[in-house]
C-alpha cells in the first residue's frame, strides 16, 4: 500500500530524499498569487556536483522540449 504522501511536509521529503542519496538539487515554484510566489532551492553535495547535476538536468530538459517541439510540428503536417 502506498503511503499518503499528501500528510507530509515538503521539507520531510527533501530530508528524506537527501538522506537516501549523495548528492541532488531540488527547485521548486509555487504560484500563491497574482502577486505572490514561494521558490524552495535545496541541495547537497560538492559544489562540482551540483553544478554537474544542474547542467544534467538544463541538458535533459533541452532534449524534451526539443523533443516536444519536433513532434508537435509533425502532428501539424
């Protein structure tokens, strides 16, 4: 059975993700307004390896969205 997640706090699963790994980068925005935003940044590790992790993470999205586009173009024809 899978746990209710929605119990627990955002920083409960930051400090269990950081407590199974050795290194990560967490961001996060939520939206709390027209005039209001929360941005949650957590990370652990070297310097190198969240940099590392981060320029992983730009190049993965790229792909996506590269991805996304290529086929969307081809839904058009």
């Amino acid at each position: 059975m899978t746990p209710d997640l929605t119990l627990v706090s955002t920083t409960e699963l930051v400090d269990e993700i950081s407590r199974r790994v050795d290194a990560f980068v967490f961001i996060a925005y939520q939206d709390r307004s027209k005039k209001s935003y929360a941005l949650i940044t957590e990370f652990k590790g070297s310097a190198l390896e969240v940099i590392g992790l981060s320029e992983m993470l730009k190049d993965r999205v790229k792909k996506v969205v590269t991805s996304n586009d290529e086929t969307a173009e081809e839904d058009e024809s």
